[in-house]
C-alpha cells in the first residue's frame, strides 16, 4: 500500500497569488501524478510527474501555471500560479505501485481563490 | 483520445434491492479500477481488475470486466444506506515513456434509501 499526505489541506486564497501544494509518500514511487477535481465533477489529470524527468502536462494544462517539482521518489509539489476563481478545486496527488497494480490518492486539498 | 461513459450518472435505490453500474471505456486497456468517494473525502480503492473475466466481490460489491466489449459493471446486492457514495470507475492507459495514466468516469452517485 502507500499512505500519502498533503499541505495544506485547505486554504482560501486572492487572485493572482500563488499556492503550492506538498505530496508526500510514504515509500518510494516512480509514477506520481496530479489531478483536480473541480465541484461536483470527476477528477482530470494534470500532470505526471516521474523522477528523473521532467513532467508531462495533459492538454488545457501549462507548466507555467501549474509548475511541478519532483526531487525525489517520495515527494513532489504543484503550484497554481496566478489564480483566479477558476482554479477553486481539489488538488489530489496519486501514486502507482506497480507491485499491486494499485493506485492511490492522497486526501486532497481543497483551495478557494476568491 | 480514451473515453470513458459511466451509467447512470445519479442512481437512488431502496435498501435491500440490487443494481448494477456500467462502465464502457473506448480504447483497448486490460486495467481497471473502481473507487468510492464520500462527500469531502479523498478516493478509496474499491477494485482492480487486470484481465478479461476478471470478477471481484467484496461485501455487497461485486465488480466484473469483459475487455472485448470494453465493458466494466459494478453490481450491488441489497443496497443498504452506508453505501451511499459516488462511485468512479477509472481506466488505464500506457501514455508513452514508460508511464501510465488514468482517465476517470463522471462517476455514478448513488443514494440508498430507507
């Protein structure tokens, strides 16, 4: 299994500023990824983030705006610059463990941009 | 581009009656996940299927997958009410170097009535 943990769980935030979300794992990961879950909807991918390369954005998704590290293989973080009202979602960080064929999601966090 | 349906999109069942969830996908895949999401939570893993025929039962859930028709069904038996949830069905993909991805149903959310 894999337990995952994200900062900050929550927060209000102004438009135009900028948030960076933490994803922390529990053991070592290759495959890491970033979704949003917009109110009421299904969960989009964002982005995936593999150590040891540089992210992939899905498309409507920029790395200016969605800047994403991944210093090792047990920790990453999104940022959402510039935001504007648009951007109210939750932030889920997922991992894939190849030994169990499982995916797993962290708790999210839940950002408002007023 | 892989597309995934899930029917119905809003389900409200009497306790002790069964009903079956379907999930179609359009591209070839031999991985497919069922999770459940409560109101405020994070995704919790409910099943994951790897090849054609593949049939899991857990508690009142019993999922199946049939690759040739591209076709997942998620079965509930004698609903009762902590079952209401909103259930996604996720479907994955090889998306080049190595990697994979999930791409995400709009998600079934069931409500079981007394």
């Amino acid at each position: 299994s894999a337990v995952i943990s994200q900062k900050p769980s929550r927060d209000i935030c102004q438009r135009g500023t900028s948030l960076t979300i933490q994803c922390q794992v529990d053991s070592q990961v290759t495959m890491m990824f970033w979704y949003r879950q917009q109110p009421g909807q299904s969960l989009t991918l964002i982005a995936t983030a593999n150590q040891g390369s540089e992210a992939t954005y899905e498309s409507g998704f920029v790395i200016d705006k969605f800047p994403i590290s991944r210093p090792n293989l047990t920790f990453s973080t999104l940022t959402v610059s510039n935001m504007s009202p648009e951007d109210s979602s939750i932030y889920l960080c997922s991992v894939f463990k190849g030994a169990s064929d499982e995916q797993y999601f962290g708790p999210g966090t839940r950002l408002t941009v007023t | 581009e892989l597309k995934v349906e899930q029917n119905p999109l809003f389900l409200s069942m009497q306790e002790g009656k069964n009903y079956t969830i379907y999930c179609n996908y359009s591209t070839t895949s031999d991985r497919l996940y069922w999770y459940r999401q409560d109101p405020g939570k994070s995704l919790e893993s409910l099943f994951v299927l790897l090849s054609n025929g593949a049939v899991k039962q857990e508690g009142r859930l019993m999922a199946s997958l049939d690759t040739k028709a591209r076709l997942s069904t998620l079965h509930i038996t004698a609903a009762v009410h902590d079952l209401s949830a909103t259930y996604f069905c996720a479907v994955q993909a090889y998306s080049g170097a190595g990697s994979y991805q999930l791409t995400f149903g709009k998600g079934t959310k069931l409500s079981v009535i007394p």
